[in-house]
C-alpha cells in the first residue's frame, strides 16, 4: 500500500471528493484508510446514567484506499507513488522509498 500513516492525501471520488486532510489510520490487509475530517459518521450514544444526556458522536469513518492519491510535499499535487532504491557504499545496504510520480522528488 502506497499510503502511510500521517500522509497528507486527496479523495479521488465519493461524497468527500476534492477534500484533502491527513492520515489517522491505515489498515493495509483491507485496503482501507481513516483519513482526519473526511467520510464523517454520526454514532448516536444513549445515556448510561440515569439523569444523563445523550450524545452524537462524530467519527471519520475508513475510506478505500484505492479512492485516494498522496499529495506531494514538494510540487503540491496529488500524485502516484514510485519506488526507488538507495544503496550505501559505506554500510552496504540498500533503502527504499517514495517518490512523486510527477516531480521525482522523494515523499518521506
């Protein structure tokens, strides 16, 4: 999955498309995404006391991650997401990471 966790992204499609906001949580073996602001679901909570109100609780519900491109720090854009691999002479060991699909810049 090409989406992390604290990544700033933009819906594609749905009720929400065009927004932006950023990443709570990211649950990969579904494919699903819990973006900050984003796909709001009302939970309607009864009193557990007696004497106390009841309370509507609002929560960000999971989105597919396939609706969602990752915005690019450097240029702005929504973009797809490259891999490229780094290798150091000193250590001899190689590094992965992400890159902007549309200005070649490294994303973390």
């Amino acid at each position: 999955m090409n989406i992390k966790k604290e990544d700033k992204v933009k819906v594609l499609t749905g009720k929400d498309k065009g927004k932006s906001g950023k990443v709570l949580q990211v649950l990969p073996a579904r494919g699903k995404v819990s973006v900050e602001g984003l796909n709001l679901l009302i939970k309607h909570m009864r009193p557990s006391k007696r004497g106390e109100k009841g309370q509507r609780i609002e929560f960000p519900a999971f989105v597919d991650a396939s609706n969602l491109a990752v915005l690019c720090p450097k240029c702005g854009k929504a973009t797809r997401v490259a891999y490229k691999v780094a290798k150091d002479e000193n250590s001899k060991t190689s590094k992965k990471y992400r890159v902007c699909k549309k200005c070649q810049e490294a994303i973390d």
